[in-house]
C-alpha cells in the first residue's frame, strides 16, 4: 500500500493538478488532515525545479490559510477541535502545548511550525487557548513560510541527492533550528526583564 501511495505522489507531482494538490494537502493538514504537505513538496520540487519557489508559496499560503480554519474549529467549536485532535491520533494533545502558550506566546507557534509535527495540533490548540488571532497569522507566516521556502530552497540547491539525508536527518536539523529559536525566545525575554 505504501509504495502505491508513494508512485500516486510522485505522478501527482509531475501533473498539472499539481499546484491546486499541494495546495488542499497544505491546507488541509494545518486543519485536520494527517500527512504532512512535505511529501508533495518534496518531489514537486524534484520533478519541476523550474517552479521551486511558485510550489513553496504555494504550500506555504495553504498552510496558513488551514490554519486559519484550525484556529477557527478551536475557537469557536471547542468540542469539534478536541474531537479532531482525538481523530487524527493526539487527543489531550492540546494541554501541554496550552501550558507553553502561557509560559512562551508566540514562540511555541514559531518552533512548533518549524518541527515536523502535526502543524493542526498548534492550529487548534491556539485557537482553543483564544490566542490573538493576529499573532498566529503572522507567526504562522514566518514559520511556515521559513520551513517550505527552506525545504524547497534545499532541494533546489542539492537536487536528488540531498533528499535521502533530509529524510534520514530530518527530526535532528528540526531539533537544533527548534533549540535555537528557543534560546533567541529564552533570551530576548531574560532581555526584556532585564
């Protein structure tokens, strides 16, 4: 099954259909859905290097635009986020990230959009915590803008060689651009205590 699910990516990749595909993968999984837009960026990119930064905005506005509804379902249908978060394999997943909202704001959106988790499970979490609408769309901007503008900007510079050790690397280059923007955050708050 998932070698049939990898060659449907792969022809869907090279297709016309592409872009709009992207897109609703994009959106779909800041909101509700549970794979991750990287696996049609990836060998978009890969078949059509040409449109690299066209498929990376692409990507990028789907997901804010998702995450919009996420943080809507949160906010306003509080049972219907927590239901969907229970679905898609993270329920009670909310009550760590509310607690990090409390303590960081924004910084959690910023680290969390980077990382390779669910970006739903911020989307609702958010807008279950009532966080300003305003600071989610532009840290949403900035992270996921960062993360499939570099993904793309990777793949384009290193072509088909780079994607297996991005594969492979994947959760550790996460891990240390989510441990350096937690000690910018830790340090520009010990700053503005200071």
């Amino acid at each position: 099954m998932l070698r049939r699910l990898y060659m449907w990516v792969m022809r869907l990749s090279a297709s016309r259909h592409a872009g709009l595909a992207l897109f609703c993968i994009a959106f779909a999984e800041s909101s509700f859905f549970p794979i991750p837009p990287d696996t049609l960026l990836a060998p978009m990119v890969l078949a059509r290097p040409t449109h690299t930064w066209r498929y990376a905005a692409i990507c990028t506005a789907g997901s804010i635009l998702g995450g919009i509804l996420g943080y809507a379902i949160g906010y306003s249908l509080g049972p219907v986020g927590h239901w969907i978060l229970a679905v898609t394999g993270h329920p009670g997943g909310e009550g760590p990230l509310r607690a990090e909202f409390a303590k960081w704001g924004v910084g959690v959106i910023l680290v969390q959009g980077l990382l390779p988790v669910p970006y739903k499970l911020v989307t609702i979490t958010t807008g279950l915590a009532h966080f300003s609408l305003w600071q989610f769309v532009l840290a949403s901007c900035a992270t996921r803008g960062a993360r499939f503008f570099g993904v793309a900007a990777l793949l384009r510079r290193f072509g088909p060689t780079l994607l297996p050790v991005i594969e492979r690397r994947l959760v550790l280059v996460s891990s240390l651009v989510a441990v350096a923007l937690i000690l910018i955050i830790v340090a520009l708050k010990f700053l503005g205590h200071s």
